[in-house]
C-alpha cells in the first residue's frame, strides 16, 4: 500500500483507457457500479447510525466511526484486491481497467457537453433540463448565462475532485488511495450537507473530504492555467484570478479550478445562484469578466477540460519515466 512507481504506469493506462471508453452505459445496467456499492454501504450506516433521537454530540461521535469504518473498509478492500490482481499474470490490465471506473474524464466532458449540445438545439429550456442533471441549483431561476456558468463551474469543481484527486490518491497509495478518497467523497455528497440530520453526523465527513481535496484543488488550478491557450485564453490570467479570487468561494476547495476557469476563459464566474431550498449572495470570480455567455463558452471550457487532462497525464508520464 506504500508508494510504488510501477503503479503510475498502471495510472497511466487508466487515464487512457477512461479517456477512450469512459462509463459504458451497457455494462452499468447489468452490473452495479462500485460507486453504488459505496454509496449502499453509506446509506446503511446512516440509518444505522444516526438516529434523530440522539444527541448532536453523539451524532457526531457515530459520524466520526462511520468515517473510520469506510476508511478501514475501503483500504481494506483495495489492497486485497489490488495485491491478487498484481499476483496475476497481466492482472496490472484488469488493475488498470479497475481504476479506469472510478475516474471521471470522459463522463464529465461528455455531460458537461450535453449542455452546450442542449442549449444549441432545444434553447434555454433544453439548457435547463440537460443542466439540472448535473448541478443542485434551481434550473427554472437559471438564464441562458446561469445555465453555461452552471455547466463551466461543474466542468471546473469536477475536474478537481472527480479526475485530479483521484489520481493523487491512486499515485500516491494505488487502488487503496483511489477506493479510500471515493469513500469519503461519496459520504460528503450523501451526507455531508447542513441539514438537521446530517449537520452533526455528516460533520467528520465534509471537514475530511475538505482535507484530502487540498492538493488536488491547487494541481487542478495549475493544470486548468496551462491549458487556457487551447481555449484562446491566457494562463498568466488564470493564474492571477487564483490568486485573487480563490479563497472568495464559501469552499475551501471549489474555488481554484473555477477562478483558474474563470481566468482562462475571462468570464465571471459563481456569484449570486439560486439552489432547491436556499440562495446564496457569493461574490463574483474574475468580475470584470464576461457575463453574457453561452454554449460557445462551455464549449471553449471543454477545450480547456480536455487539454488539462491531457497536461495531468502527462505529469503522471513524466514522474514515471523518472521514478522508474
């Protein structure tokens, strides 16, 4: 479970393989994806463990054991299996194709696209269906603006803690890394929202989940500022809207891919949004930035997605042919 450089080879395959096939939709709806198995496991614990009768204290004692049981089971988990399938011949194929699932590259360009192929074909209203699928706000409060900075700070937070922390995690600790951080992203997703049942229990989950995304957030930022060219955008001003704006969002985290973004597109991006419940009054990131934007200003995020994923890659290459 210690750092081992052939693992960044086997890392390497995953992130081609999840940029070539993604999630086939075929295989998900004859087999439950292990993000599923997770979230089973997550949903068990919280009707187990959180009982609206018991005090915030010891709800938030029973979140603390549910963050250490999903970190005992994941890692367990993962280094049985990926100690078997090392022990196999070529298992480091199956290993790689493993990985490849819990990596989110093609299926977050692909539904990030969808709402710029939505807005272009069916209007605003095509736009809000396609944009609901992929963000908790109020699609119906959303302008044709609202729904392309709802889709390009998705492209951006995503890319953060759906493809770059993942691989942190897998380079540093391999499948235990990888099945370990899903875990706990997972639970901050499920239960990690300040809400009565779950402010307290969820409490250990969201502050862990904050934790391991710190230095996947930063690397997200820097690879996000490097591919701005591609985009028609400066990697000078992606960097300075970082360090400007970073720390304005409410997340700790969030906020450096979607500044980096922001700048790179030199677009306004966050700001005031309407969710399911509540509003939020945020300021602005990159604020002299265009506000009027559209499907050609996800569609140029896309470009930039595509092009960080491929600077992430090649860092992994990069410390492969060093290390080993």
């Amino acid at each position: 479970m210690l750092f081992d450089p052939f693992l960044l080879w086997v890392l390497l395959a995953a992130l081609v393989l999840d940029a070539l096939i993604g999630d086939p939709d075929w295989l998900w709806r004859r087999l439950p994806h292990p993000v599923v198995w997770i979230g089973t496991l997550i949903g068990a614990l919280d009707r187990h463990l959180n009982r609206p009768a018991w005090s915030d204290r010891t709800r938030r004692a029973f979140g603390v054991v549910t963050l250490l049981l999903l970190l005992i089971i994941s890692l367990a988990v993962g280094y049985a299996l990926q100690r078997a399938l090392l022990a196999l011949p070529h298992g480091w194929i199956v290993l790689a194709l493993l990985s490849s699932v819990l990596l989110a590259q093609n299926s977050l360009y692909t539904h990030v696209r969808a709402v710029a192929v939505a807005l272009e074909r069916d209007g605003l209203a095509g736009g809000r269906r396609a944009v609901a699928m992929i963000v908790g706000r109020d699609p119906e409060q959303l302008d044709t603006a609202g729904v392309s900075r709802a889709a390009i700070e998705s492209c951006a937070e995503n890319f953060s803690d759906g493809v770059v922390a993942p691989v942190v995690w897998f380079a540093l600790l391999g499948l235990p890394g990888l099945l370990a951080y899903k875990a706990v992203n997972t639970a901050d997703s499920m239960i990690g929202h300040k809400t009565e049942r779950h402010l307290a229990f969820g409490w250990a989950s969201a502050r862990f989940d904050d934790l391991i995304n710190l230095p996947a957030s930063r690397l997200a930022a820097a690879f996000i500022a490097l591919a701005a060219p591609l985009a028609g955008g400066s990697s000078g001003r992606a960097l300075s809207c970082v360090a400007r704006d970073a720390r304005q969002h409410r997340s700790p985290n969030a906020g450096w891919p979607e500044a980096a973004m922001a700048g790179a597109l030199d677009i306004a991006l966050a700001g005031p949004r309407a969710y399911a419940t509540y509003r939020v009054e945020d300021p602005f990131m990159n604020p002299g930035g265009r506000k009027d934007i559209g499907a050609g200003e996800i569609r140029r995020a896309l470009r930039v997605l595509a092009g960080a994923c491929v600077v992430e890659a090649m860092l992994v290459l990069m410390v492969a042919l060093v290390l080993f």
